[in-house]
C-alpha cells in the first residue's frame, strides 16, 4: 500500500474514532435532579429521564425529593453546590425563594435547568406556560360539559395553589369554565395535588354535594385522588359525572382506558422527555460555558381524551 493511501486510511480511522467519543470521555461530570414532590407521578416522570439520559452519557447522579418543603429544596441544592456538582435539574417549589442559592450555584459555575415552573435565576429553564396549560386542561372538560350535560351542573376544581406560579393553572380552569360553561356552578376550588388530598377533599364535597357532577384537577396526582373518592362512593362509572387532569401519567391513563370510567381526560407535558433534554443542555454549557442571561425553552402540551388513550395514543 503506497504512503497516500495509508495516509488517507489513517486520516479516515482517526475521524471515525473521534465521532463516537462519548461526551464523558473528555470529563465526568456530576448531576442532581431536584424533585418537588416526587410522590407526584409527573415529577417522577421528569426524574426518570433525567436518570436515563445521566446514564445514556455516563454521568454520575442523584435524585433528591423536596417533598413539598420549600427549605428543604433550598437546603438540597445547597448540598449540590457544596458537593461538588457540576449541575442540578429541578422543578422549583417557588423560584423566587431559590434565587440566592441559585445565584451562589452560577457564581461556581453550576449550571441549573428548571423544569415546568419558572427560577429567573435559574442558567435556563424548560418552561410551562401554567395559564396556557390550565386552558388545555379546561378546554378537555368544557367539551365534554357541553356535549353531555348541555353545559349545566357543578363542578369542583382542585387546584395546585400551594406551588406559586401553579396558581395560574387554576386561575385558567376557573376563568375557562366561567367563559365557557356560564351555567356550571362551580361549588369549590381546593387544594388537591396528591392522591391522598384529592381524595380526602372530593370525598368530603361528595357529602355536601351528592350530585357533583364534575372535577378538574390541575394534575393527575389529584384527578387520581378524586376518582378514588368517586370509587368508593359507588359512583366511578356514572354516565353524568366526569375527571379531566393534566400529566398524562401511567396511573390516570390506567384508568381512562376503562371505556365506563368517569375518567374522562388529561393533559400532556411530555416530562420523560423534558428531563432528558434538561441533562442534555447542561452537559452543552459545561462544554461551551454558561450563558450570560437566563434561557427559555419552551414546555409543549396537549389535551389527551378518552378516544386517544384507548386507541394508544
């Protein structure tokens, strides 16, 4: 073989080789995911992606549960900073209390991504139009309301207001439900974003309104709790009672796909995917710096029906 040849032979093995090296063979890097509640179904979805892409690249994590405590998320990214992390991926409980622990991350050169609900100090954020999102969710139901009740009866929202900028979610269901179905009385709006506060609080509005016909949760951790209540009141396959969530969790989509359910609808944010992603654009600042200002990328939805769950949608 003549020398030009091998020459371009070698030149050619040399940028196969380069083009597979993975990203963690040049450093190891070091990732957290901060949950808010990750007894949520959605936030543990999220989590499962930031899992599976610190894994697809070899890189060294840990996931961490603020269970519903603000301080304790604060105290959970400060032992990020202090442990030697190169990044964290969070859904921030308020991001206004987080704003000086994530100040103090970005001076160390920690890169943060928030998911869903929005940290200004955050490097970038994933970020959920909540007032968008508690429309499409509304929107699900109003369509259902209209088609099967003529757009009377009553309706209770569970709502997320214990999580700041969640507040506008259901500020949407209710000002949607008001534009749009005039005629349903809307008899409460509660807090209700787990199972076990779902449950407790459609089992309680079930004793002073037998007939309610309706429940809007602003995630499926609630609509989960609602349809138990509905349940074990004998009354999970009325024709004239109905769920609508948002999430799109294995869980709720159990129970949507039973065709008598009165669970009726839900909402996608794609958080498998969205975690995924996060790891994905921190490991680009740690390669290419972090940016000088705050990034936004937006966090797409979309309304999940009945039809779309049974035919695998």
């Amino acid at each position: 073989m003549n020398k030009k040849k091998i020459a371009a032979l070698m030149a050619m093995l040399m940028t196969t080789s380069m083009a597979v090296v993975p990203v963690h063979a040049e450093e190891s890097y070091k990732l957290a995911f901060s949950g808010s509640e990750l007894a949520n179904p959605w936030v543990a979805m999220v989590k499962d992606g930031f899992e599976a892409a610190c894994k697809d690249n070899g890189v060294e994590f840990t996931s961490l549960n603020a269970g519903s405590d603000v301080d304790k998320q604060v105290a959970d990214i400060e032992n990020v900073i202090n442990g030697g992390y190169n990044g964290v991926v969070f859904n921030p409980i308020d991001g206004k209390a987080l704003e000086s622990v994530l100040n103090d991350a970005t001076a160390e050169g920690i890169a943060s991504v928030t998911i869903a609900q929005i940290a200004d100090a955050a490097t970038a954020g994933i970020e959920l139009d909540d007032y968008a999102y508690g429309q499409v969710i509304a929107e699900n139901a109003v369509e259902w309301i209209n088609e099967n009740l003529d757009g009377k009866g009553t309706v209770a929202i569970l709502a997320e207001d214990n999580i700041e900028s969640s507040i506008r979610r259901g500020d949407a269901i209710e000002d949607t439900l008001k534009e749009k179905c005039p005629d349903m009385e809307i008899v409460a709006r509660q807090q209700g974003n787990t199972p076990e506060q779902g449950l407790e609080v459609i089992e309680t509005l079930l004793l002073q309104y037998p007939d309610l016909n309706v429940v809007v949760a602003c995630n499926d951790s609630g609509g989960i709790g609602a349809y138990q209540a509905f349940d074990n009141a004998g009354l999970a396959k009325e024709a004239d009672r109905a769920i609508f969530s948002g999430d799109n969790t294995t869980e709720a989509r159990e129970y949507i796909k039973d065709e008598d359910s009165i669970y009726r609808g839900t909402a996608d944010l794609y958080p498998y995917e969205s975690g995924y992603k996060a790891v994905e654009m921190i490991l680009d600042y740690m390669k290419n710096g972090l940016p000088e200002e705050h990034e936004s990328v937006a966090l797409e939805m979309g309304p999940v029906t009945k039809e779309d769950v049974i035919n695998g949608d």
